[in-house]
C-alpha cells in the first residue's frame, strides 16, 4: 500500500478534518490553495531555501554518535542537529514557511499561541524578521514558569497576551488564539507550532519540516553507502520534528520508526502519553487522540518537557500508530532527565528536556534492532532552555 494521506477533506484515515466555526471555513480554504499554490511554485521554494540556508542556518548536521552507541552497546546512531537551527530548535522551519504564505495572502497581523514559549519565541522572530505585528497567547501558569521566554518574545516585540481561563496553560492559549482569529479573520494569520489543528494545518506544517528527513536521505548516502536508516528515532509532543524526520522514508517498508512521547510520573500517575492512553475525540479542530476523561473533559497533561505537555496529539500520529507504521513508545520525567545526562557526558551534547525523551528510548530500542543498525534520532533541540528544571532536578 501507498501512503499518501491526508484525503482531499484531510483525513487521515477517521482523524484529522476541520472541526471549526463557520466563519474561518473560507479561511481555511483560502489558506489551503495559497500553500498548494506555494508548495507548487519554485520561485517559492527558492525564498524558503534561502531563508532556511541564509537565516535559520541549515543543512543542519547529521552527526555520528559513537560514545552513545557504545554506552548503549550497540547500533550506528546518528543525531539530526535540529539544535542548531536559529532559535535552538526545530521550530523555526514551520513559522519560516508559514510567514511566508502570510506574506503571500496579504496578512499584516501574525497570531500564535505558546506553551512553554517555544514556538512564541519562534514566531516572535521570524515575525520581526519581516516586520510584521505579533501576539502570542500563552497560559498564566506558563509565563510565570517560562519567564525568559516571555521577555525574550517581548524583546522580539511581539506583545504577549497572558490567558487566564480554564488550566492557564497551552490548551487554553490555544483556545484564545482561535477566539482571535474568529473575530480577526482578514488581517490575522494563525501561525500553529505543530502538526495539529484542523485541516491544512498538519499537512502544511508537516511539508515545512520534510526538510529534516530530506536532508538525511542525502547525508546519509555522504556519510554512508546507504540511502535509508534502519530506524528512525523522533520525541512527539503534537508530532512536528518526528513527522518532519519520518515522512520522507514513510513508503519505505524496510525504515522502523519510533515514536516517543512523555509518561510523566508515569502512566498511572499523571502524563502526556496521549496515543499511549488516549481515547479518539476532537480537540482544537481536529479529530484525534486524547486524553479525555470518561465525560469526554480534556485531561491536564504533565510532562517535565513543556513541548511535551500537551493532551492532544496530531492526527496523522493516531493514524500511523492505528496503521502499525510507527511504534509509540513512552518514557517518564526521571528517564528523560537520565538521557539529557547520558548524551551530554557520551557527545557534549545538551538535549532539551523534550528531545532527552528519544534518547531514553534508545535502551529500550538498540537491543531490539539488529547491532549494526543505522539508528537515526532526532535531536530536535538544544537543553539551554532546560537548565534550570535540570539543576533542580539532577
Ligand atoms: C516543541 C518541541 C518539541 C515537541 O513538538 P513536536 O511538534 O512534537 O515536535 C520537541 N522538541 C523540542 C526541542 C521542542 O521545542
């Protein structure tokens, strides 16, 4: 079978589609034929590649890790260095693309919502790069705990609005930036930091960050004799960087791909393994899993990783996980840290909290793969971010 979802309604499979008030139904579309229309033009494509090769610093490397094999006894690994994007993350290579399409349909306002600050900081940025008006929504709870990436964003001159309705944090920042968007729906453009939302979110967010695993197609074949990994390792929050590594190599059988999200204090205490233990429900426009209590209420998520504390997830991971083409995996807050600490003394190099979460996995993966195994992981970012809930905690 050919993988080639979403659908034209963007389903993937029975998840996915647009859940959405009436009146962003022709914003929606209106966005949708301006990033097939982009996706098609090569003069677009030209000004992405140079912004991601001029500004955000890629091709990034892929960076053989041998210590780490080692400690792990087995396997080739090799890290994608999404932490050396500008900004320290992944991030950037979605609100590059979606500033542009902004740009391109005439938008002069720019919106976002942000958890732990990182996909505001992101959008702040590419916001100010090209000098257009920015509010980040983000949960009261959460500009108290991330209080750097509050003035950073301000600093970027992007006006942080604090959300104070519901938990305070991304889910309800979420809530706002939609209410904003509704009642704002010809200047504005939504810039959303994953592969979620209603339809063409993930699909468009999802091409924007193909280029990761475009990129090692192509050096793995420099570093290698090989065209395909063995396995491909990604952390998933709402899905972005693991969406963005795997997709490429989807229609290649042979690639065994995992997924990881975050159990918390574990799957019986709190935690945001939401394919893990999850139930199928529609959340911020798109149907998919969730973690919902028997009421049908969104459950708070925990994860020691902000970007992983989320209670939703994008829909095409509940269909690849439906499928069997992914393995979802699940490892705790103490894990993570453990794996922040294993890379930094085997590579000297300090993971975000988020990415830790792949690098745990690996001792549960390596032995289950044969020993000379390519092993692709995703280092979707840097651990600056993280040092002081690392200090507090280690
Ligand atoms: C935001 C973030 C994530 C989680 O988001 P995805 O959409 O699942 O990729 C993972 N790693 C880092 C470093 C992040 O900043």
């Amino acid at each position: 079978m050919i993988y080639n979802a979403p659908d034209r309604k963007g389903r993937f499979g029975p998840y996915g589609g647009a859940y959405i008030p009436e009146i962003l139904v022709p914003e929606l579309d209106a966005l949708r034929v301006a990033f097939e229309e982009s996706w098609q033009d090569a003069e677009f494509h030209v000004q992405y590649q140079d912004l991601l090769k001029t500004y955000v610093g890629r091709p990034t490397a892929l960076t053989p890790a041998n210590r780490l094999s080692e400690a792990l006894g087995g396997g080739h690994i090799l890290l994608k260095r999404e932490d050396l994007c500008h900004t320290g993350a992944h991030k950037i290579n979605n609100t590059i693309g979606q500033i542009l399409l902004a740009r391109k349909m005439g938008k002069t306002r720019i919106i976002a919502e942000t958890g732990a600050g990182q996909h505001g900081v992101a959008t702040a940025t590419v916001a100010a790069r090209f000098g257009l008006q920015c509010v980040v929504y983000m949960g009261v709870e959460d500009t108290e705990r991330q209080a750097l990436n509050v003035a950073r964003m301000q600093l970027l001159g992007a006006e942080v609005r604090p959300v104070t309705s519901g938990s305070q944090t991304l889910k309800d920042a979420t809530n706002e930036a939609i209410r904003d968007w509704v009642s704002n729906p010809t200047d504005t453009f939504y810039i959303i930091g994953s592969v979620v939302g209603p339809h063409p979110y993930p699909m468009m967010v999802r091409s924007f960050h193909n280029v990761i695993g475009e990129e090692v197609k192509r050096q793995l074949n420099e570093l290698t004799d090989r065209n395909t990994p063995d396995v491909l390792v990604a952390c998933v929050g709402g899905g972005s960087n693991a969406i963005g590594l795997f997709y490429p190599f989807i229609n290649h059988p042979e690639v065994q791909m995992f997924g990881v999200e975050a159990a918390g204090e574990g799957l019986d205490g709190r935690h945001a393994a939401t394919l893990t233990r999850g139930a199928m429900g529609v959340l911020h426009g798109a149907m998919s899993y969730l973690l919902q209590d028997d009421d049908g209420q969104i459950e708070l998520a925990h994860s020691i990783s902000a970007g992983l504390d989320y209670p939703g997830v994008g829909p095409e991971h509940s269909w690849l996980k439906d499928l069997g083409r992914v393995t979802y995996l699940t490892e705790t807050d103490k894990n993570a840290l453990a794996g922040v600490e294993l890379l930094s003394r085997t590579e000297g190099i300090i993971p975000a909290l988020e990415t830790a979460h792949a690098i745990a996995a690996l001792k549960k993966i390596v032995p289950q793969v044969a020993p000379d195994s390519i092993i692709v992981v995703n280092c979707s970012g840097r651990g600056d971010k993280d040092m002081q809930t690392i200090m507090d905690n280690l």
